[in-house]
C-alpha cells in the first residue's frame, strides 16, 4: 500500500518529504514494538478493549463512505467495514482468552499463508533480490506458526502480540522505502525505487510540470477467453493449462488515444506444456527472448480478437505515459516474469498516475480519507502481491479495478466521466482453454458487449 501511496502523491512531493516518510515509519516502528512487547508479558499497560477504538473509527468511516463509492467499491467498504465490526464485537463480548485464540488463529493462518506464497515465488521465480524474499518468508513464517501457540500469555495478549506484530511488519518496509528515496542520485524519478532492475527508466520525470490529465483504457485478454472467479486464483491470476497441458497466461495492454499503445508480446508465439513452463518462469536474463509491440489496438483485435475486458482509467499524465512508451519501447526484450506484458502496463499506470493526489494530500481531511479507503488497500496488496512473484494480465485486471474505484471517489465526481460507460467487451464462454494465448482468441466466438464500467 506503500508504494501505491507514493506513486499517488507524486515523486516531486515525496522526494522532498522523504525524512517525514521515515519518521513516520520510526514512530510506527516504535509503537508497534511498544504494543508486542507489552504483551508479552500478558499483563496490558492498555486494556485490550482500547484496541477497538481504531478498529471502530475505519470501520466507521467505510460504511458513511458507502454512498459515494461505485458498485465495486461499496463491495470493498462493505467487506471492510464488517469486517472491523466482528473483530471489535470479537474482542469486546467474548472472554479474552478465546478470542486471543481466535484472533491467533486467523493471524497465524495470514502470517502462514504470506510467508509460503512469498517463500515460493522468489524459489521459483528468481526475480531480482529474491534472496532478500526467501530471508523475509524465513522470519515470516515462525511467528506464523507461533500465533497458533498459546505461549507465553495463555493467549491472554495474543491480540497485541499480533497487532505489534504486524505494525513492526508494515514499519520496516516504510522505512527501508525512505532509505531507497534517499539514496536514489539527483534527477532519478522515485519510480525508480518501486521497479526492480529498471532504475535507467522514468528518469526526470518528477522534474517537470504534469501534462494533461487523460483517459486511458487497460485491455485484458484472460487466458481462458472469459472470465474466471477469484476462487480459481491459478487460472485467473498466473495461467489457464488444458487437457494436453498447453500453458497460457492470457494478455495485457494499455491505451491512451490518439497515439499511445502499450502492448508488449514475445516476438514468436510459443506453446509451452507445462515442464516448459516451469523452466521460463524465472527472471533471469536466460529467459530474455526477443519481443515486439503491438501498433495499436485496432489492428491487434483485428488479427486476433476484442479483449475480454476493458478498464477505463481517468486522470493519467498523458506526456508521461508518453515518455514512458518512448523509453520502455526502444528495448524490445521480452521475458515472462521479469518483462513481460503485464509489467510493462502496471509501470506505464505508475508513471500516468505520479503525482495525481499531489495538490490534494496537504489537507488532512483528504489525506484521512485516501489513506482509510479500502481501494487503495485492495490495490497496495495486488501490488504486494506481484512484487513478491510476477505481474499478470489477471492481477493487472484487479488493479486496474480496483485504482479505478479509487480515483472517482477520490478523485474525479462520477458524473464527469463519459469514461463511466465505456463498453467493455466480453467473450463468450466456450473458448478452448491452454492453447496458445493468440489461438484462445482465434477460437473464441463473436464476442458479446459487458459493460465493465457502469458501475
């Protein structure tokens, strides 16, 4: 949520804040840490009750924001919002030992679960620092399998423990992204601290005045020519493999009319069975294979099909999106998980959406609201996730949603956009899934209009 909160407020304001960015991270550092070792000892210099004050007050704020969100959003304020209610309903009506057990249980299961997901992307993937990866899944993982113990409180102070615990997680990464800002050479973009491997890139771009704020459309080909529910995360979110193990992982592209279009794409489309697969998942510069972009949108779904979703994005700084391509497109290498299509969309919106909250975040009142909204946390953790494996055409698909949501609540007034209605094309069930990405949409039928937008 972080780095997304950073691209938000723009490179020119972060990095001359940057030291008020660390110290708040010391000060969560130091809170986080006063409340963990305070439980430790099971005996609460704050009453385990006062927890739910600021549980009350973001659960408070996400159901009064109902009425302003779009349809996602309300779904997202609704999950939040009830969400805080049964924790503090939790905490305040049953027995503490239980529901330290209970709050134990589930931190135990998140702590698990994000230590072995993040331990076995950077084994597989091998992206740049992904020793650094495997080390924090390492730690991560023993107060995983510590929050199902009852030591040492008899789960008396479990609910600060894992609080504390958490807190000192989401410090450390505040200030490690301080330290990077402040050590980035003059003139460099803080872009570049967010992108592994690509620090030449968005050079200068916080230097200059924004351009115009446009509308940008990010086009979706899924892998299995429809859409696929969350549930079915490996389909969605990595690749769609069928019943002769053919892997494909879908496609991804963005558009800012008249004259932009990002889509990158291996230069010889390949059929990959799923040992194949496996050996070009990692990052390294031996999966690097020559790549090629697509000249716009019009003749890529002409010689193939209509995306099956569309997202539009308002506000985007058109000159960097601008630049962005210029620079971006001049290295035509293409490499699965390291620079692949999915990654080349997701830079391009951080540089489009640098500096949109700029003038906005110097009230608090504005700032209380971007940083309690469950948009911007949907989409910190889509982040999150892509930075600890790949970006993907599916995660790139739910981070566009999910910014989009953002930005007209916060942004721009959901009656200004002529982009609310965009119709977004659907293709129909049926197509054949783990064919090569092209020959998916060869294969699909006439697609049906869905409009994604009208919210």
């Amino acid at each position: 949520m972080i780095q997304l909160f950073l691209v938000l407020c723009g490179s020119r304001l972060v990095r001359e804040h940057c030291w008020m960015l660390f110290s708040l991270g010391a000060l969560w550092l130091f809170i986080g840490g006063f409340l963990f070792l305070d439980a430790l000892d099971g005996s609460l210099v704050f009453p385990i009750t006062y927890y739910t004050l600021p549980l009350a007050f973001d659960g408070a704020w996400a159901f009064v924001s109902l009425p302003s969100r779009l349809r996602g959003g309300r779904v997202m304020c609704l999950m939040k919002g009830t969400a805080c209610l049964l924790v503090i309903l939790l905490i305040l009506f049953v027995p503490a030992g239980y529901s330290g057990m209970i709050v134990g249980f589930l931190g135990g299961l998140f702590l698990c679960f994000d230590a072995l997901w993040r331990g076995a992307s950077a084994w597989v993937v091998r992206y740049d620092g992904w020793l650094c990866g495997l080390l924090l899944a390492a730690l991560e993982l023993p107060f995983g399998i510590w929050s199902f113990v009852p030591w040492p409180t008899a789960w008396e102070g479990r609910v600060g423990i894992d609080v504390g615990t958490l807190l000192l997680m989401s410090a450390f990464t505040v200030c490690a992204q301080a330290l990077r800002i402040r050590c980035l050479p003059p003139g460099v973009s803080v872009l570049s601290a967010l992108h592994r491997g690509e620090k030449s890139l968005l050079v200068g771009l916080g230097a200059e005045e924004p351009g115009t704020r446009e509308t940008a459309i990010v086009h979706i080909w899924t892998p299995t020519g429809s859409m696929v529910p969350v549930h079915r995360g490996v389909s969605r979110y990595l690749a769609a493999v069928d019943r002769n193990g053919v892997v494909s992982t879908g496609h991804a592209a963005l558009e800012l009319t008249p004259d932009v279009y990002i889509s990158h794409y291996p230069a010889v489309e390949i059929d990959r069975s799923g040992a194949e697969f496996a050996g070009i998942l990692r990052a390294g510069p031996d999966n690097n294979v020559p790549g090629l972009f697509q000249p716009s949108y019009a003749e890529e779904s002409a010689e193939w099909c209509p995306s099956t979703v569309r997202v539009a994005l308002p506000g985007l700084n058109g000159r960097g999106v601008r630049r962005f391509q210029q620079e971006y497109c001049a290295d035509t290498t293409y490499n699965l998980t390291g620079r692949n299509c999915a990654s080349a969309v997701a830079k391009a919106l951080d540089v489009g959406l640098d500096g949109l909250f700029a003038d906005k975040v110097r009230s608090p009142l504005f700032l209380l609201r971007l940083i309690l909204s469950p948009e911007l946390r949907v989409a910190g953790f889509l982040r999150l996730r892509a930075a600890a494996m790949t970006w993907s055409p599916g995660i790139v698909l739910d981070y566009a949603r999910a910014l989009r949501h953002l930005i007209i609540a916060l942004g721009v007034a959901p009656g200004e956009a002529g982009t609310d209605k965009a119709p977004v094309m659907s293709t129909k069930h049926g197509a054949a899934v783990g064919q090569s990405t092209k020959a998916i949409g060869k294969a699909v039928a006439a697609p049906m209009e869905h409009v994604d937008a009208a919210e």
